[in-house]
C-alpha cells in the first residue's frame, strides 16, 4: 500500500482496499462468467460464518458437497482443473473462510483423476486443523469398474477396501465416535447389495449414512442425509420437513441436513428440464430455516450440507456466490451520507462504510445494520481534506457483496478536524497503542494520554468514544482526567459484545458429517411414501419412483419462514473509533483502530 497517499492524513488509515472488496475473493475461476442456469460469475462473496444462518446456539457440523470432474472430457469447462493442487488448495481456503466445516466428495473408484484430486483435498484438509473430509461412493464407482466376472458387490468391497488404506488413515477424515464415515449415492437404486457382507469385508467397519428419510432404515444405517429436489413443488420444503421429522424418531441415529440455492439442469449435457429457482436468494435462506423450525439449542441438528460447493451443470453451486438480485447507490448532503436500495434485505448481514483518501486505499467508517441508510459524517473528526465514500451491502453467509460507486466528500461542520482551537494549541492527545486486537466477546486495552504543551494548565477531560459500532462498547479508566500543566492517562477498555454462540462456530465439540442423497420423502400417520427422481448426470438415468398416496393422508408442508438472525461473523473485523476529550464547549479527538478477531 502507497503511504504517500495517506501519510499525510492522521485518521485515515487504510485497512483494506477497493479491489479486495469488489475482486474475486473466492475460488471460481477469474475467468468464469455469470450463466443462464442462475450461477453467478467470479464474485465478491460475503465470509459471514455460515453457522449464522442456523438456529442461536446451533453446534452444527457444516459440510460442502465437492465435485471433483472438472477439467475432464464430457464436463462443462469451468475455468479450472480439479486435478490442480493449487485449485484445490484455494478451494479448502476458500471453504475455511466460509466457515465450513468439511467436504464431502463425491467419489468414483480408484486410480482414475477423480481420485487423484480426492488425494489433492486430503492433503490440502490435512493442513487445516479441524476441518475434515469424507467419502461419498457413487454408483459411479461400481459401473466404471465392473467386470465379466466380477459382480458388483465384489467391486464395492474393492473400492471400500482402497478407500479404507487410502484415506481412512489420513488424520482430517471425518469419525464419528472414532469410526470412519462413508455416504453412498445411488447404489442401491442400480445394484442388489449385501450390506452386511460389504462391511464384514472390511477390517475397519465405518459408519454408513444413506439416503433421504428411507435411509434411517437402512440395514446397518447410522443415520441418513436429504438432498435436492428439483421434481417436487414448493422448493423442496415438504420434502425436508418430512425428512427432519423422520430423523426425530430416530434419536441415536445421525441426520443430516441440506441447504441449496436452487437447481437448473439445462446447461448439463445430461439435463432433463429440472428446474428450481433461486428466488434471489430465498430458496438458500429457506432451507436454513426449514432445518430452524425442527432444531434449537436443546435439540441439535449435528450435521448440515450445503449442496452443492460447485456443481455448475446442475446450477447448485455456491463456490462463486449467491445472487441475491440487490444493488444500491449513494449520496451525498451536507454531513451526511445516505444510500438507497433494491432487493430484499433480509439477504444482508450489516452494511459498511468505507472512507479513502486517495480512492483505492479504504479504512472502515462506521457499520451499520440493515434498515438503517444514513451515517452522519459529522460525528467523524474528520481533518480538512478531499475525501471519496463507498457504502457496502454485505451479504448472509454465500451472498455476494455489493459496493456503491465513489462519492466524493469535503467536510464542512462545526470543528470538523474533532479539535476545537483552544485545546489543540495546548493538548497532546494521543492513544498508545493505536491499535487494539480484541478477540471475539473479549476485551482489549489502550491507553488515553493528555499532556499540556508550554505554559498551559488545562482543565478536566470527560473522556468518551463516538461513532462506535453495534457489537462494540468501551469505558474508561478513570471517565474524567486533568492534565492541569501535566500529563494524565485513562485506560481505554473496548469490548466486544459477540454472543456465546460465535465463539461456539469456531469450537464444535460434535463430529461432521454430510452427504449426498437424492429420492424417499414423505411420512404421516406413520407411513412413509416414497416419491422422487434420482440426482441424473452424464452416467445415470433419471429414476422416478413413485407410490399411491393413502386416502386421506395430509401432506407434511411448511413455506420456509423467515432465516435465522445473524449472530455476526467469525472472520475478523478491524473499526477506526473516535476518542473524545470534552472541556466544556471544546473539544479535542483521537482515533484508535479495533479489530475484532
């Protein structure tokens, strides 16, 4: 960063630029544009912890359900490689800054590329303490593998068999209890399975979860994942519904839930007209808060996959953002900035105020929370100058962020440099150090120095912060100093007021787990019906199976409801705080710069 810049300039200092908070900040590829199926191009996506969009107090696993056929003959060109280890690496980064727990791959037999990038996320998860991956076997596997004298069994246990040496051992798998976990897609809807002897072959039994509320029942189930409906109405949320009320009956066994933005196949070669739309952003917030209405602190949901991390062909993917269809634009009136909007809010998570001296280089301002469209620029000692103000929208966990244009701004209040004449000729004010880092829903301290200049005896300072934002509050140590001809201190102590709830997205104490599934839903008076079509790609036939609805049996529904409140982010945040001294009418300034980490 130029310090010719902004060296000049004692309140503005720049933590952040213009191309970081408008440039692709996720792992799509620069190169990919915005689709027809609902995906968005390269984007700036909000890093919101996910978890924020679940129940208060939730200590649910999140998973990114990960496809790893890109760059292969027969798959849409993307813009990357699955097989790149850097790729690979941006998209665990990427995932972790997300807070998402873990992936769940989507596998297709050994020795082939799709493995080889699977080799790729072991490594790369490795590094990341915590954040673990799994297996989910694909019908795929048995069908590329079959053989005139072999059954599919044999190459099931075959495969299971290469997954336990290759990557049960690997210290960022995901167990739960110790035990490794495997998921299946579509194996039972293509092939005859002997479950029991499939896992007598093994030396080291794993847990097995399956598929949709069918799955609970499952012979040797441990529990079972919901997935994507794009054939049924109302979003898919009758289908959820049931499938959490299902897993209620199942207390010791594992459930996990599924968040998506929509589906649309039509740019998959394999593509059948299945289409769910997004509703610019709904869908997402919905099926959040479809998993909130069975779930709370007291009854956790232990695992939820979002689904999917990057399947562009069937317009699931979230790796390049969430559109959210919302703009807004700026203006300036005197000591004031305001701002208009359209799109709904309820996809925002707060908005930011930046300020720039030079139009690249960006300090935070103030923040706000949606409903509010205003800051007061005179409330900021702002020293004489030319400066340029851009306000942020920024999103729910996976929504992209957006930025209003440049407007440029000349102070012109009362005492706009924060120093009132008098003082500032006989008052040193400073803060050391200038810059606090306070951990989330802890404290941090600095301290407030005054110290008279020449011949002057000052009197009393009422010590005070202005402009402070919402999850932030100090107070001093003594409020009231007097420098008289000398020097005084008051320790400044800034708190963050996060919940107990942030803390816990960081923390979990409960195993993760999330897989794909695709079909049984729908249960009443102790019924269970199944309805559905499988998840259909380039190597599998749609399947539709249906079954007579019994008279008189109502249909579990729910419409979504609204999400979850935002209980704040877990990634850092840094806040430039005005420190005030008031003698009376005058009146001398100071700034700290706060991070919140």
């Amino acid at each position: 960063m130029p310090l010719a810049s902004w060296a000049s300039n004692s309140y503005v200092v720049p933590t952040t630029t213009l191309s970081a908070q408008t440039g692709n900040n996720t792992s799509a590829a620069n190169t990919f544009p915005t689709q027809t199926n609902g995906n968005l191009g390269a984007n700036n996506v909000s890093k919101v912890d996910v978890h924020t969009l679940l129940y208060s107090g939730n200590t649910t696993k999140v998973f990114a359900h990960l496809l790893l056929w890109f760059g292969q003959a027969g798959h849409m060109n993307v813009g990357y490689s699955s097989t790149d280890p850097t790729q690979v690496q941006n998209q665990i980064n990427d995932m972790v800054s997300r807070g998402i727990d873990g992936v769940v791959i989507d596998w297709y037999g050994a020795n082939n590329s799709i493995d080889q990038a699977t080799q790729l996320v072991r490594n790369a998860a490795e590094q990341h303490p915590g954040f673990t991956f799994a297996i989910m076997v694909d019908a795929g596997a048995i069908a590329q593998n079959l053989c005139s004298s072999c059954s599919p069994q044999q190459i099931l246990i075959q495969q299971l068999q290469y997954v336990e040496q290759q990557y049960f051992t690997s210290s960022a798998y995901f167990t739960i209890q110790g035990q490794p976990v495997v998921t299946e897609f579509g194996i039972d809807d293509s092939y005859s399975i002997d479950w029991e002897a499939v896992n007598a072959a093994l030396p080291t039994p794993p847990r097995f979860l399956f598929q949709d509320s069918a799955g609970f029942a499952h012979i040797l189930s441990d529990g079972s994942y919901s997935w994507v409906m794009p054939q049924l109405p109302n979003y898919g949320m009758s289908y959820l519904s049931g499938f959490y009320g299902v897993g209620l009956t199942y207390p010791n066994l594992e459930t996990v839930g599924a968040a998506y933005k929509g589906f649309n196949d039509s740019l998959a070669s394999w593509g059948t007209g299945r289409v769910m739309g997004q509703q610019c952003g709904q869908t997402w917030l919905q099926t959040f808060a479809q998993a909130n209405s069975f779930y709370n602190s007291g009854r956790q949901l232990p695992y939820m996959q979002l689904v999917t991390w990057n399947d562009y062909e069937e317009g699931t993917e979230i790796e390049s953002g969430i559109d959210n269809c919302f703009s807004l634009t700026g203006s300036i009136s005197p000591g004031s900035l305001e701002w208009s909007i359209t799109g709904n809010e309820n996809t925002l998570d707060h908005y930011i105020v930046y300020i720039s001296t030079d139009g690249q280089n960006l300090m935070s301002l103030t923040q706000t929370e949606p409903g509010s469209y205003s800051a007061n620029l005179c409330g900021f000692p702002l020293p004489a100058g030319s400066y340029q103000l851009f306000v942020q929208a920024v999103g729910k966990p996976n929504f992209a962020n957006r930025i209003t244009g440049p407007l440029t701004y000349t102070p012109a209040c009362p005492a706009a440099s924060g120093v009132s004449p008098g003082l500032a000729s006989s008052l040193s004010f400073t803060v050391s150090p200038a810059t606090v880092s306070v951990a989330s829903g802890k404290s941090g301290e600095t301290t407030v120095t005054a110290v008279s200049q020449a011949e002057a005896n000052n009197g009393s300072l009422s010590l005070s912060c202005v402009s402070l934002p919402s999850d932030l509050t100090c107070s001093f140590s003594p409020a009231t100093i007097a420098p008289g001809s000398g020097t005084a201190t008051s320790t400044l102590t800034i708190s963050n007021s996060a919940t107990i709830a942030q803390d816990t997205h960081r923390q979990r104490s409960a195993p993760i787990s999330s897989r794909p599934i695709y079909a049984s839903w729908f249960f009443s008076f102790g019924v269970f019906v199944l309805l559905g079509d499988r998840r259909t790609r380039r190597r599998m036939l749609v399947v539709l199976l249906a079954s007579a609805f019994i008279g008189g049996t109502m249909l579990m529904s729910s419409c979504g409801g609204s999400s979850a409140a935002s209980t704040g982010s877990a990634s850092a945040n840094t806040y430039t705080i005005s420190v005030r001294g008031s003698s009376g009418a005058s009146q001398i300034s100071t700034s700290v710069v706060v991070t919140v980490e």
